[in-house]
C-alpha cells in the first residue's frame, strides 16, 4: 500500500520581529538599515538579516505601486474570463508573461480566471481583449475598468495591524513608540478614506522620468540610486529629486509586498458587488476599513465594487460574506469568488505561494 505525503511549501509563518521589520519598511522601503533596525526595535544587523531571509525565501518582496489613475500612470481593468476550468491554468500563466498584466488568477465559481491589466488609455482595451486565447481559440470576458480605487498601498497588510501611516502622525506605528524623522523617500501618510472620496485622483500627467523610475523599481524597490539613474538614463541629483517628488506626493509607494501566508492568511477572495450607484462611495469606504481586505476599488460594468480580502482559513468566507459584505449599504448583488492560484500580483510573479525572482530585463509595459 503507497503512502501519499503531502507537502505545504508555503511561507511560514513571520514572528513578532519580522513583523515589526515589515512595519519598518512599510514606513520607508528605502530607509537604511539602521533606521529600519530603530524603527523595528531591533539591531541593525537583524534588521537587515531578516528582511534577506524572507526576500530569499520568497515571502517577501520590496517594491513600488501606485494608484495608476491617481498619479498618471494608465488605466487599471479586471477582466473576469470564462475559459474552462480545464483551460485557466495555462491562460493565467499566459496572463501573468505579459507585462501589462499587474495581477493574475484562477477563480471557482462564475468566472475562471481573472487579471487585472494596466494600459496607457481605456481605449486600448479592445486591442489588449482581442489577443486573450487558448490554442487559439477566443474566451468570453467581462472588462470593468477601474474609476477610483480606496485603498493605499502598505498601509494595512491583511488581518493584521500592521498599518505604519496615519493622517496624524506618521511615526506612530513604529514599535519602540520612538519618533523616527520622516526621510525624503518615506510613504506618504495614506488618504484617509472614512471622508467619503476615498483616494482622491491626483489627474496627474506622468512625465517620461517618472514612468522609468516607477518602472525601474516595480520589482525592487530598494535599487540603488546609482543603478536606478543608469536605467533611467538621467543623473543621479535629476533621478533623486523624482523619485522624492513621487513619493512625498504620495503617488509612488515602496514597501514590502508580503505572502498572505506569511500573516497566517491561507484563503484570498475577489469579491464582484453591484452597488446602487448613489451608495457606492459609502459601501466602498466601508469594504475598504474591513482589516482582511486590502483591495477594494470601484469599477464600471455589471460590477461596480471589486474588492480583495485575505482570510485565515476558508471556514472564515461563510462569516466574511454575512457580516462584512452583507452589511454594505446598497447591495445589489455579490459575487463571491475563491483564488485558486494566484500566479501574479503587483507585477511580480508567484509560483505556489512564493514570490519569484525577477530579472531586471523584465520590462513593465507603461516605462
């Protein structure tokens, strides 16, 4: 008789100190080590050797995002696909090649795969649709594009409070109580969403230096200056004063993308909702304070609230889906939807849970 041992090979789980070090960076992802240590509460040398252990074990990754509408970057669209469960896991794989692609994943239920994909204008969509197929063979798609998102990057990580920015006072979250200076590259206190307007559009023009920065450190947002400038083409002094005016006007975030895994998080949900359009400003504000959820955006289309939630366990969804959805005002309809497998997100690539490396050839579609 053959015994079947079965492996799980996803992060484990990250302590008080790597918490406390992904606070840190959440604050500043290109603050030296000894500041990310004071912030931490910890060594300098600690600081540093966890953050490389969970980069190298594919728990975490240190990078930029961004409000693409906000800040002038592209449009942002999810696109639902029906393929066939037999067929999503090689579209989705084909998805995330892409570099226009920022997230991808399989689904059960009423859609099987979707992505999320970032384009210079809305216009583009037809084009990008078009070239969605399986051997050849065109997939039935819905595309909601995106209109205004309430969430910020690294401001909350999922089911925990790991929020390192308020409104008020940007220092509070560090560990030691301590008053770290607020460096040239720290985030941007976030947009506080409860006033109703979520993450208010900057309707910013995204100059061609901006573009390569956000570019350049999509997937390492700790490149150093001298190799940033180099792969912008631009001095240091000139690449320097762009990367600071991104980020203190809060339309480039760099910090650590982490695995929900890490957290203690084993089940990720996309959540399609049809909210009455005089409630969506409200329902969306309220899915977005919700600690498990760290993406809610609304769209246009059948569904004009997409949400994101990371939960413990999948016993969680039932409780999920009748406390926290069903108290949204205005609903009309929900979607509830399981990742299956997510295989991209925030342009990084994901393979059984762990971020992938990434070469810096890889180019990202806007630069």
């Amino acid at each position: 008789m053959s015994v079947v041992t079965l492996t799980d090979t996803r992060p484990t789980g990250a302590d008080d100190v790597d918490r406390a070090v992904l606070r840190a960076l959440a604050h500043d992802g290109r603050a030296s080590w000894a500041t990310i240590g004071e912030l931490a509460g910890c060594s300098t040398s600690t600081a540093q050797r966890r953050v490389t252990r969970l980069v190298e074990d594919g728990s975490v990754r240190i990078i930029a995002a961004s409000d693409v509408l906000a800040s002038g970057f592209g449009v942002s669209t999810k696109v639902r696909i029906r393929s066939g469960a037999a067929r999503a896991d090689a579209l989705a794989d084909a998805l995330a090649r892409r570099p226009e692609v920022r997230f991808a994943a399989t689904l059960t239920g009423s859609a099987d795969c979707t992505a999320e994909v970032v384009l210079p204008r809305v216009g583009d969509l037809t084009a990008f649709l078009s070239t969605i197929e399986i051997d050849g063979r065109p997939v039935e798609t819905e595309a909601l594009p995106i209109v205004r998102t309430f969430t910020a990057p690294f401001t909350v990580f999922p089911g925990d409070a790991l929020a390192t920015t308020s409104p008020t006072d940007p220092a509070s979250a560090a560990p030691t109580g301590g008053s770290a200076p607020r460096s040239a590259t720290a985030n941007a206190p976030a947009p506080d969403p409860s006033t109703g307007e979520g993450v208010a559009p900057l309707h910013a023009d995204a100059t061609p230096e901006e573009r390569a920065v956000f570019a350049a450190l999509v997937h390492d947002g700790r490149k150093p200056l001298t190799d940033l400038a180099r792969e912008v083409g631009r001095s240091e002094a000139v690449t320097r004063r762009t990367l600071e005016d991104l980020v203190q006007s809060g339309r480039l975030r760099i910090g650590p993308l982490v695995a929900p895994a890490l957290l203690g998080r084993t089940t990720e949900l996309e959540v399609w909702i049809s909210v009455a359009p005089d409630r969506l400003s409200d329902a969306a504000v309220q899915l977005a304070g919700h600690p498990s959820v760290h993406y809610a955006a609304a769209s246009l289309g059948r569904y004009n609230l997409i949400g994101q939630a990371f939960l413990p366990d999948f016993a969680s969804v039932y409780t999920f889906t009748t406390d926290v959805l069903g108290a949204l005002p205005g609903v009309r309809e929900v979607d509830v939807t399981v990742q299956l497998r997510t295989v991209k997100r925030m342009w990084s690539r994901i393979d059984d849970g762990r971020f992938l490396p990434t070469s810096d050839a890889s180019a990202l579609a806007l630069a």
